[in-house]
C-alpha cells in the first residue's frame, strides 16, 4: 500500500503549512501546550521531513510529561539532521526525564561548546543539574 501525501491530498500549499506553524508556534508562546500538539502532530504527518516541526513535537511531549513519545519524534528528527543542536538539547532533556543521565550528560558535554547561546547556556545549567 503506498502512503498517501497528506499535504496533496488536503491540498494544503506550503505557505498554509507555514501558517499553521506560526499558529502552532504562537499557542507554545502562551504555554497552550494542549492546542499546539495536535497541531505539530498534524504538521509532522502532512510533512515528514521538517527537522523543526519534529523536533518541536518532542519538546512539546517533554512538556507534557511523555518523554518516550518525546523520544520517538526527536529520534525522528535526527535522523534527517543528526547534527541539529536544538533536537539533540531536547534529546538531552529527554534521557535525563527517563533516569538515563549518562547519555544526556554526554549529549550536554558536547553541546556546552554550541555557538548558539540558548543552547550552550541550557546546556551548561544541565550539566550542573545533574553532575
């Protein structure tokens, strides 16, 4: 059976994709974890190769308390772009969430070197948590 293009199928253009991003997006911003999961549920179904929508899944199941399914979208995430540093900060999130501190001690020692403040800075205070 083949999978169907749900994108096509809906006959949803890229730029409607963008903006049920931003809706998504702006329900994070006020906390309203609850309406963005569906959304980012919705977007990583219609588009399975966006690296940001993936990985905004995952820290939006790490916020909801389900860091196994948090898991399974940054997992998916990596596997388009091994290297993305906010995915690998919430995988990093994630193991410490499930008891598997070694693996987010690892993941936090390498990314306390990022360029990217938000990150290194985050990625710093997890290393003192949980050192």
């Amino acid at each position: 059976m083949d999978k169907v293009n749900w994108q096509e199928y809906l006959g949803l253009s890229s730029e409607e994709l963008d903006e049920l991003r931003y809706v998504g997006y702006a329900y994070i911003r006020q906390g309203k974890y609850d309406i963005a999961l569906p959304i980012f549920e919705g977007l990583c179904v219609m588009d399975t190769q966006v690296v940001y929508d993936m990985q905004t899944l995952g820290a939006l199941y790490l916020q909801v308390g389900e860091p196994e399914k948090a898991l399974k979208w940054l997992d998916r995430a990596l596997q388009i772009d091994a290297e993305h540093p906010p995915t690998l900060l919430n995988l990093a999130k994630a193991f410490f969430s499930l008891g598997r501190n070694k693996e987010g001690l690892q993941l936090v020692q390498l990314l306390k070197a990022e360029s990217a403040p938000a990150i290194s800075n985050t990625a710093k205070a997890l290393l003192l948590a949980y050192s």
